[in-house]
C-alpha cells in the first residue's frame, strides 16, 4: 500500500514484532523532516540517487550501494538534490515501529 507524504512516498515491505521493512521515494529537491524516534533504530540503503544525508552535527552525500544505520535518539534527514530524485530502503528495529513515533525538530511542510 502507498503512503503519499509531501516529500514523495513510501510502501511498507514487511513488518514483524521485531523490524519493520519499507521502499522511501524522495522527489527532486524535497526533504523528510529532521527528526529522531525514541522507540526505534534505523539503516537506510540507498538504491538511487545521491541523497544528502544529516546524522546529528554530520551532512554528508551518499551514493546507490551505500548504507548508514541511525541509532534510536539521534537526530536525522534525507534530501534528494533538485535535479534528481532518491529510492532507498529502511530497515527498522526496535520495541515499537508506529508513525507517531517520530519527533520532528524542523519540518519544511508544517508538520508537528
């Protein structure tokens, strides 16, 4: 099932008690919020595109092939460049895997 979002979209592979799978696409020069989730830790494997990724204090740009894994607590985003989009998939783990377990910090689309 697709979950549109104003950064683009996400479709949710599989999901257990103990992980949850999903396939993100990220429009041309949109953003996820930078946020951080208190129930749940992160790996982002990218599949396209060359998303500017921030951890914490850390920006840096990705390639296709590459991964990053977020630790439950720490703040994080992903951007795709304005001249191309971004496909990755997100494995998480943890206790607890619902969508209101996400703390935005900023939101370029109004969200709380």
């Amino acid at each position: 099932m697709k979950e549109t979002r104003p950064w683009g979209f996400y479709r949710t592979i599989e999901e257990t008690d103990e992980y949850k799978v999903k396939y993100i696409y990220v429009s041309p020069g949109k953003r996820l919020s930078l946020q951080k989730h208190e129930h749940r830790a992160e790996t982002w494997a990218i599949i396209h595109g060359r998303p500017i990724v921030t951890v914490d204090d850390s920006t840096f740009t990705m390639r296709e092939r590459e991964s990053v894994s977020i630790e439950k607590g720490q703040l994080h985003r992903i951007e795709a460049p304005a001249d191309d989009y971004v496909e990755f998939i997100e494995v998480q783990t943890g206790t607890y895997f619902g969508e209101d377990d996400i703390v935005r910090v900023e939101d370029d689309y109004g969200r709380e």
